[in-house]
C-alpha cells in the first residue's frame, strides 16, 4: 500500500471513529510535510469513500456527518489565512426546498468547504422566491438542493422551471430520500445531476465544472 | 367452500408462521384518508370523526386488512410543547426543536391525557375498535425513545448528545421510555391490536451498529417489553439486515422492511422468528402505472410470502397523498390474483 493510500485509510478510520485529535494530527503532519494542496486532495479522498461506504451499507449517516464536521473544523484550523479566497472555484449555494430537515444539506456543505469550495448556505424551508433571490443576490453558479419529503421533491419541478428561466447557467443538483428511492424522480424534475450520497458531489461537482467553462 | 378468513384471522395466522387464506395486505392509510375526504390534512386529523369515517371508507375501497390509527409523527412532539406544520397536501413535519441539551436538565414526562393530537388519536381508536367488533386489527403508532429526539432536538443536536453527552442523553431515554411506553399502553388500553413502533435510527444506515447497541438497543428492548400488546418494529426504509437479531430478540413480532434489501434475503434470515411486512415502493408509487403495481405485488408476494409470516405493505410506513386511487386498487385487485395461498 502506498504511503498516501496508508494516510488516507488512517484519516478515514479517524473520522468515522469522531477521533477529532487523530484527523487533527494526521492532517496536521500533512499539511507541514505536503502542503494544503494535498491536505485537501487527501481529505476530499477520504470523505468521497466514506459517502460511498454509506451508500452501500457499510457506513452510518451519523459517520458521515461527523466526518465533514470534523473534516470542516480540522481544516478551518490549519488554512492559512485567506485560502478559500485565494481559490477560483464556482461559488456553490444550498437550500433545503420547502423542508425543515437540514442533516443532509450541513453534511454536504461540510464536504464541499472541505474541499476549499466557496459554500452559502440559504436556508431550510425555503420556497421559489426566496431561491430566485439568492441566486441572484450571491451570484451562484452551482445550487445544491435538497429535500427529505416526497411533495417537496415532486415542487423541485416548479423551482427549476423558475431557475431555468431566470438563471439559465446554473446548474442545478438535486439529493435527498425522494431522489434516492425512485431514481427517475431527479430527471424528471429536470435537476441537471443528482447525488445518492453525499461522496458523490465531488465527481458531480468536477463534471459540472467543465460545462460551467 | 370454505369461508373467507376475517382480517383478524389472516393476520393471525400469518403471525403464527402459517399460511392463511391469502396474504394480508396492509395498506397504511393515514394522511390519504385527508385526501380522500377532499379536507386540507389539518381540517382532517382535528376531528376524531373525519378519520373515523374514512378509515372506515378506505376499508371497504382498498380491501384493507387494518385500520391504522396514526396521524403525523409531530403529534408526539406536540406533547413536548412542539410546533407543527401542516403543508397543503402532504405529512404535517414537526417545526423547530422543542428543546436543546441543557434543557433535558429540566424534562418531565408529559401527561398525555393534557396533549390534544394523542386524545383524538385514542378517541379514533376506541371507536375503531366498536366498529371492528374484533375481525379487523387496529394499529396504534409510537416514536421509539431512540428515534424521538431528532424531532425534540434536531438531527445534529441530536447527535451531538449521543457521540458527545452521555449523561443527558440516559437522562433523556429515561424520561422517553416511560413516555412511549405510556402512550403505547393508552392506545392499547383504547382497543389498538398492536403498535407499530417507528425507529429509523436503529437503521444502520443512520447509527452504526456499534453505537446503537451501546445506546438505544438497551433502551428499545426495555421499552417493548413494558408495551402490553404485540409490537411491530418499522425501520421507515432502513436497512435491517445488520440487526435483524438484535430486533428479533427485542420480541417483536412484526419487521417493517425497506427496499434496500431483497425481501427475499431477509425471509431467508429471519423465517419463523418474526413476521416482515413491506415492501412496496411507496416514493416510486406515485409514477407507478397499474401494471406496473400487479407486476411488483406479485414479485414480492413470490419472495417473501410462502408459508406465511408475511403481510404485504409499504416501505415506508404510509402511503403518500400524491399516489393514484388507481395504484392503491392494482395492488389490491393483484393481492386478490395472486395472493391465496398456495402463492
């Protein structure tokens, strides 16, 4: 095994165990000896294989979202001083549709700014206008949507009709159980991807970069 | 010919490991009864009478083998002092946590004889119960002890209690036990037959294995032991498979599954130990062409229903206000076509 694959199963055994003091001293040494660059590479690694271990049943969504908390914390603490600026990434806002569950949006949003992605977050419970005027307001190219109750994922429709004609180029993801139980649910609102678990979003996310050029 | 079983004795006999007359079909009605009665979901669960009359209706429509008690999952929180959102055609959602960590300092048990939602649920049930004159089981619902909280706290602050605050959180599942097991035991006492006990976070999918048997395992098999009546535990689409023994062995009698695992697999797993029932998609439903509903009631009874323990159900634990009446009577007209046993 190589050294960085060692690394990145002691970090992933370190997340899913809350052991904030080993995530802290592993990144911490990879960070002195490697750079943030790899820092950030390792991290995205290790919770992509951890979203990935949820969606097969091998992992819990507890481990999950405390892994991007953690991850979120960890990292917060060693970037040097303006990083996420310093980034050209698309600004990427989130928004629990209609809902007021928000565990599976915080767990994404902790990925993403884990990976040195620049996050807003809008909100639970928000409708058509208020996401209209967010994506205006903060100029966001990729929206992140999610949603825990089957009438709030059949509306998603509505607001990406809306979005679709406001906003043509932002790109629209769509997660949450509705999405994930009937995978046909996602093409049928029009969302222009779909995360089953929250590992997904960084291949998602590169995807919809390269269109976004 | 021999005479029909009543939905009593089907079930019955299902439980028993044997094989009735056809597979019980319980097809868990709640908030479509709002729909049906064409009154907003709030307008519907105010009165006792309107669910009443439409559990009744659906009965008869649907050739229902239960009548389920249940309203919305917030109505617990509603004892706590919670707020609940009622959306237009869709399950009422529990509004903002009713407490944090620092205020389980200051909990009590609530009296459920004070909470309005939990003393129309029970005048439901006791006319139910008049009406099914026995031939017809009633199923009552609770929040296991472990499950509540995500509505009284929020999901992160919730979880931060468990990893992080042990003692709060025994406090917490001290003061939920007694309340479940109170409430399950009124809606008993009322003339429920059983209680459907909803415990996603038992799931593997939400709690690893390890962490649930050191937290809410202890507290779950206490809190069905103390419930005067058969229990049905229901994951709510939660995989099973890791902890099916551990459910097994809370005696339980009945295992709500998902559709994550093969009904088949899990049959396989648990024959003769407990009854499954399940596991219609009730998310891919909606879309669903009546077709498409025969074609999936049959490959499910094939799987799981040979020599009985098997009731024919939802995923989920309700059926969604968005599915066709014209779904709903496919499944039951292919329960009709392909459930008599032998299957």
């Amino acid at each position: 095994m190589s050294e960085d694959l060692e690394k990145k199963q002691q970090l992933v055994r370190a997340l899913v165990s809350v052991d904030k003091s080993a995530v802290s001293e592993i990144l911490s040494t990879e960070f002195t000896t490697k750079g943030i660059d790899h820092v950030a590479d390792t991290l995205q690694q290790a919770l992509e294989e951890i979203g990935t271990a949820w969606e097969n049943g091998s992992m819990s969504l507890a481990q999950v979202y405390m892994s991007g908390v953690i991850s979120e914390e960890i990292l917060n603490s060693i970037l040097p001083a303006n990083y996420l600026s310093k980034l050209t990434q698309p600004k990427i806002g989130t928004a629990v549709f209609l809902d007021h569950h928000n565990l599976g949006m915080k767990i994404v949003s902790s990925l993403v700014r884990s990976a040195g992605y620049p996050v807003v977050d809008l909100g639970v419970g928000v409708n058509v206008d208020n996401v209209i005027d967010f994506i205006g307001k903060e100029e966001i190219k990729i929206l992140l949507i999610s949603v825990l109750m089957l009438p709030s994922a059949l509306a998603v429709e509505e607001l990406i009709q809306e979005i679709a004609r406001t906003y043509p180029d932002v790109k629209i993801v769509v997660g949450g159980a509705p999405f994930r139980l009937d995978t046909n649910l996602s093409e049928k609102v029009g969302a222009h991807e779909m995360g089953k678990n929250a590992g997904e979003i960084f291949e998602i996310l590169s995807r919809l970069k390269r269109e976004l050029i | 010919m021999t005479t029909p079983m009543t939905s009593m004795e089907r079930v019955l006999c299902s439980l028993s490991h044997n094989e009735p007359d056809r597979v019980p079909l319980f097809l868990l009605l709640s908030l479509y009864g709002a729909r049906e009665s064409g009154l907003s979901p709030k307008e519907y669960f105010s009165k006792p009478d309107n669910v009443v009359k439409y559990q009744l209706f659906m009965k008869e429509k649907y050739r229902n083998d239960c009548f389920y008690t249940f309203s919305y999952a917030a109505a617990e929180t509603e004892a706590w002092g919670g707020e609940v959102l009622f959306p237009a055609e869709g399950p009422p959602n529990a509004g903002k946590p009713v407490f944090t960590i620092d205020g389980i300092d200051r909990l009590y048990v609530p009296d459920i004889q004070q909470v309005p939602s939990l003393m129309r649920v029970l005048e439901v049930t006791k006319q139910l119960a008049t009406k099914a004159k026995g031939e017809i089981p009633i199923i009552g619902v609770v929040m296991s002890p472990f499950s509540l909280p995500v509505m009284q706290l929020g999901f992160e602050t919730y979880l931060q209690l468990l990893y992080f605050d042990q003692p709060r959180f025994i406090q917490l599942m001290k003061i939920n036990k007694q309340f479940c097991q109170t409430w399950a035991n009124a809606q008993l006492e009322a003339g429920a037959t059983a209680i459907c006990y909803f415990n996603p976070l038992c799931s593997t999918d939400i709690i690893e294995k390890s962490l649930y048997l050191s937290t809410g395992y202890p507290v779950d098999r206490a809190t069905i032991a103390a419930i005067k009546g058969p229990v049905a535990t229901h994951l709510a689409s939660g995989r099973v498979v890791p902890i099916v023994n551990e459910i097994i062995e809370t005696g339980s009698q009945i295992l709500g599954v998902g559709i994550d695992e093969s009904v088949d697999l899990i049959e396989k797993k648990t024959k003769g130990k407990i009854t499954l029932l399940g596991n219609l998609n009730g998310v891919e439903m909606p879309n669903w062409s009546e077709e498409t509903a025969s074609d999936k009631v049959r490959e499910v009874i094939q799987q799981a229903a040979p020599g009985g323990g098997f009731i024919l159900s939802d995923s989920h634990g309700e059926i969604p206000w968005q599915v066709p009446e014209k779904v709903l009577i496919s499944i039951s007209d292919a329960v009709e076509e392909y459930g008599y046993y032998p299957v």
